[in-house]
C-alpha cells in the first residue's frame, strides 16, 4: 500500500495501476514484491503483480504476451517473480476497445 501523503494528490486520485508515464526508460527498474491470481471481467484467471518504486506501489496485470516473455526466459513460475527487478519497454499497441493506436507496456527484462 502506498503511504498516505496530503502534500498532493497522488493517493486520492485514480489507481495505483502501473502507466506508461510511470517508465522514465527501459532502465527504469521495478521490484517485483507480490503476486497475486486476479480475474477479469471474463473470468479468465491472470497473475497480478505488486510492483515498488521508490517507496510506491503500482498493480500491473500480466497479460498474454508478458506472461510469454516471462516463460521463455526461465521464469519458471509467477511466484518466482517476488523480489526480482522487472523493467519495461513502451510500445504502440492495438486497443481492442477503442480500436486505435495506444502505448502500452511491455517487459523487456527481469533480473
């Protein structure tokens, strides 16, 4: 949980979802201190990461193509993610809501 703060709006306004303005660069690192089983709207069960920086917390949900990338570099598990360094690249991306280009993240390293 973040620290409650009333010298701005940060914990009282939208989530604490990770964005893409929340990545300064593909050295930008994140550390990885949970994971938990999240079901979406359809039911479909995906692991839910717990993320910190810098004393902030940030929720980032793995999708298809993260879970994948995981898998092939000998992330054996979810639960092996847990204090592990996770950084992420931007890209553009297909909104399947919108239909339009959005960025999005992806991870591009963990350590």
């Amino acid at each position: 949980m973040t620290k409650e703060n009333l010298d701005n709006w940060d914990d009282f306004c939208g989530s604490n979802f990770l964005k893409t303005i929340n990545v300064a660069n593909e050295q930008d690192a994140f550390v990885c201190i949970g994971v938990e089983i999240f079901e979406d709207k359809e039911s479909n069960s995906k692991p839910r990461l717990t993320l910190e920086k810098q004393e902030k917390e940030y929720i980032f949900d793995l999708n298809v193509t993260n879970a994948n990338f995981c898998k092939n570099n000998k992330i054996f598990s979810p639960r092996t993610l847990i204090g592990k360094k996770i950084y992420f690249k931007k890209v553009l991306v297909n909104s399947p809501k919108s239909g339009k280009e959005v960025e999005s993240l992806r991870i591009c390293k963990v350590e």
